[in-house]
C-alpha cells in the first residue's frame, strides 16, 4: 500500500516513548514523541536520517556533539556509535532507517 495516514497507526507505547511505524520493503520511517530520558549509546547497521519537528535535544555522532532543533536533520552513517539526549520536556522528530531496523519494528530499541 504506498499511501499511509499515521492517525491510523498502531502506538508503540514504551518508557520515555511513544512511536508509530510505516515500514516498507527497504526503509522504514518512525514517528517518535520522545519525554526526557538519560541518553543511550548505540550503534546499528541500518543507516538513519532525523528531521526534528519539535523541542531541543543534544545530539552525539561519534566524537562530535551539536544542539539540533526544528527543522534541522541529522544523518547516522551505518556502524556510527550515536546517542540523542532531550534538552526540552518534549522532542518530536521523524526516523528513516534503511533497512528496515528489526529492533525497531519489534519494540526491542
């Protein structure tokens, strides 16, 4: 189905998180409203685009950190070591992976 409304998708409800997914055969886009949480290094095979929509958060790429805000994009290489941490009550972004991120899909990360 190439057309999607994401008031009709299903919420991921997790600690800190909720989310909604579009998955299609080799990218996947996620939704997040993200609350205040301690940030999480993390690396994964899956190359990521992320388009802030709202709020302020400290973003690690490696061994170089920027504030990111709306309208701005950060793009995670494949094997890049990364973290996001929220610097306002709120943040809302839109993910692309590509691949699909199984982890994801399945609520695990």
């Amino acid at each position: 189905m190439p057309f999607y409304d994401l008031n009709d998708a299903e919420t991921q409800e997790m600690p800190g998180r909720n989310r909604k997914l579009v998955v299609g055969e080799n990218l996947m886009m996620v939704f997040v409203e993200r609350r205040e949480a301690r940030p999480h290094d993390h690396v994964h095979e899956n190359e990521q685009m992320l388009y802030f929509l709202e709020g302020k958060a400290m973003c690690r790429l490696g061994d170089e950190e920027r504030e990111i805000g709306p309208g701005q994009v950060v793009h995670v290489p494949s094997g890049l070591n990364h973290h996001l941490q929220p610097l306002t009550p709120t943040i809302r972004y839109i993910g692309i992976y590509s691949p699909p991120r199984e982890a994801v899909i399945k609520g695990e990360a």
